[in-house]
C-alpha cells in the first residue's frame, strides 16, 4: 500500500495512492481515508481523484524528530576522505526542514555550497524504545524516499552538523509511504539521484554499512521513538553541489521518485 498526503479542495487529507501498475488499463488515482493511519484505524471516504488533479504533500509530518544517519556507505564515507564509523553516526534535522515532492528546496544565503543527498527514509509507526534488532520490523510503518539537503560549508565549519543540516526545507521527503515491503526487500532496494536528468547517485541499500535494523535498535537505545518519526538510512557516493534553478530527483525501486526544484531564498 502506498500512502499519501494531499491536497485538493482544502486541508491536507490522507489516501491510499492506486498506480496503473495495480489496476491495469485504469488511471493512477489516490483514493481518500478518514483520519490519520499512523495514529489509528481509517477508513475510506469514498472520495477517488485523478493523481494528476491533486497536489501532493509531504506524506509524514514526523511528530517530534527526523533522525539523521552520516557516512552509512563506505564509498561515500571514502569521498568525504573520513573513515567509516563503527557504530552509527547519529545527528538530527528539525521537523521544520520537511518539505514534500514539488515544493522548493531554498538556497540559504549563509551557504555557498549546498549538496543533495539521496536517501531511504524509514517511517516509525509505534511508540518504542530499546528495540532489539531482531524486532525492528514490528515498529515499521513504510518507508519513503528523502533528501538530506546539506550545507556542505557549515558542515565544515560548524563542527557539528545541526545548522548544515536543519535549516528550514532541507529535508523533503515522498512521494508516499509505501507499507508493503518486508525489512529484507527494504536492504535490497536501488537508489538513483539525478540533477537536472543528469544521473549523480546510484547505490543500493544492500551497501548500508549498518543495516535498517542495526539503526532503529541503536537510535531506540537512547531515545523514544514516536509514531511518524523518521530515520534516513545514509546517502552513497556522487554527492555533489545544486544551484538555485537546479532540479534534483531521488529514485528508490518499489518506493517511488521524490523530486525538488531549488530557489534563491528571497523567491519562496
């Protein structure tokens, strides 16, 4: 099941996102649900709308935290010319950096080089805490596609990675939540990053230094987890700078294509 956020006639609403590939000859559609599915039961509205006549938004709005992971492929890891770490590298991203598909990417005027960075995003579903690895599957809700937007010169300057990495639209995520896939085929899945078409990423998550359930279990060791909180899996090599009027597209196989424009920030 592919899960979404959009808007169409008011507030943003959930909907269960129905592909051509599921329904043969018939249009891609997103069928509209009651409530909140990472806070409880839902149910169908009846309402169906063309996907094409709706906007869609960013498919999660993590409750309290978006919990990054650093140099999680050893050729990323060899790029940045740092060694690779022995246990997960954790810093966080504010819940205001999240955007959703189509909406812009700002270029702040305190950075002079900002880099995309590809990503699997996991989405929490239950609240947790001390998760062993052999039971990460139980708090999965579904996973999406991210962009962990970096300040590349902050990073370095910094010292540490909050401002480099939180400002405000620096972490788009989507386009849907898709729930159907196992933890296993979740560790097997390629990832693309193009700019402006131009391919730049290509990695598979199979090459996570420490896989999707090593991360929950270690980040659950020192802090709750809560429903809608969101984990990014670590970006492979080919990261590179964007510019302001660059488009960047992030492509996982059997998630989906997450794409952003980026603007100079006195346009927003």
């Amino acid at each position: 099941m592919r899960i979404a956020r959009f808007v169409a006639d008011g507030d943003p609403t959930y909907g269960v996102v129905e592909l051509a590939e599921d329904q043969g000859p018939n249009p891609e559609t997103i069928a509209a649900v009651s409530g909140d599915p990472l806070a409880g039961p839902v149910h169908y509205t009846g309402q169906r709308l063309p996907l094409a006549d709706v906007r869609l938004v960013a498919p999660v709005l993590p409750r309290s935290k978006v919990v990054g992971i650093g140099r999680n492929y050893l050729e990323h890891a060899a790029e940045r010319g740092v060694e690779a770490p022995t246990e997960p590298l954790v810093f966080l991203k504010p819940n205001t950096a999240v955007i959703g598909p189509g909406e812009p990417i700002v270029y702040p005027e305190e950075t002079g080089d900002l880099h995309y960075e590809g990503e699997l995003a996991v989405v929490i579903g239950r609240i947790c805490r001390r998760v062993p690895a052999e039971r990460a599957a139980d708090v999965i809700f579904g996973y999406t596609v991210a962009n962990d937007v970096t300040a590349r010169d902050l990073q370095a300057s910094d010292g540490q990675w909050a401002r480099a990495k939180g400002f405000d639209s620096f972490c788009p995520l989507g386009p849907w939540i898709v729930t159907h896939l196992s933890l296993e085929e979740a560790g097997t899945l390629e990832l693309t990053t193009t700019l402006n078409g131009e391919p730049r990423q290509s990695g598979n998550t199979a090459q996570l230094i420490h896989p999707i359930a090593t991360l929950i279990s270690h980040v659950s060791a020192f802090t709750t987890l809560l429903p809608g909180d969101v984990i990014l899996t670590g970006t492979p090599s080919g990261i590179g700078p964007m510019e302001v009027g660059d488009s960047v597209s992030v492509t996982i196989g059997g998630v989906g294509t997450l794409t952003n424009p980026v603007v100079a920030e006195d346009a927003e």
